[in-house]
C-alpha cells in the first residue's frame, strides 16, 4: 500500500485528502517589492509612458517628474540626511523647469543630471527599503491591516 514509517503513518505524498499550501513570497520581501512598486516606480510612470508614445521625453517634463521625484520619496525616506537633500534637489529641479516653461531654454546639462538624479534616488531608496524591510523586517503598514 505504501512505504510505512515508524508510528504506521504514510508519507505526506500518500496520504489522502491532504492539501499543500502553494509557496508565496515572504511578508518581508513581499513589503520590500510592494514598496519598491508604490514609492519608486509609479511615480515614474508619467514619463515611462511619453517614452513608450513618442520616443522622447521632452525636457520640461522630466523636469518637473525630477522635481516631483525627489520630493515625493524624499518624503518617504527614514533618513533625515536623504530628506533634506531631495527636498532641496526637488526645489532645484523645479526652478529649472520654470525657466525652461518661461523661456523655453533648457539649462546646460538639466536632462543629464535629471535623469541621473533619479537613477541616484532610485536607488540609494530602494537600499534603504531593503534595510527597513528584508533586513530590518518592519512591515509596511496599510490602511485595514490587521496586526
């Protein structure tokens, strides 16, 4: 009938009626990709999708998505000196896309270091997420989670 172990009980594998759970991620990475998704991705989307439509980002657009970036996931951050640095880069990125809306002029080198400066963001947050989440595996709190 079936290899039998001590105490006469079958396999699991054997066993009738027996339902496994199918593997799922761990609440920890699970927080981190969730984070990684809402905080630094979606807001990308605005000039993910101008590229996708035109090929091009227009230089006034990624100013203000810079502008808006740093922002908004420096207001996210646990580290007060990451804070205030995108909050001032934020403001930088902002004047620079009023003088490009004013005069229509970019300034020399803004699509660089806005593009640049994203990709810095990006990716000293999601080091931080990886601490606060995988590491550290504090959860990410949503509005009806049930602790």
């Amino acid at each position: 009938m079936g290899i039998r172990r001590s105490g006469n009980k079958q396999p699991v594998s054997q066993s009738k009626g027996v339902k496994r759970r199918l593997p799922h991620l761990p609440k920890h990475w699970e927080n981190f990709l969730l984070s990684l998704t809402f905080i630094l991705i979606l807001p990308l989307l605005p000039i993910i999708i101008e590229y996708w439509r035109s090929q091009v980002v227009e230089i006034d657009e990624l100013l203000l998505t810079a502008s808006m970036y740093a922002i908004g996931v420096g207001a996210t951050s646990a580290s007060r000196l990451m804070f205030v640095f995108t909050i001032i880069m934020g403001v930088c990125f902002a004047f620079a896309y009023g003088s490009v809306k004013g005069s229509q002029n970019a300034l020399p080198l803004s699509d660089m270091l806005a593009y640049t400066s994203i990709g810095v963001i990006f990716i000293i947050h999601a080091l931080e997420r990886y601490n606060i989440h995988v590491v550290d595996m504090k959860s990410w709190e949503f509005p009806g989670d049930k602790s």
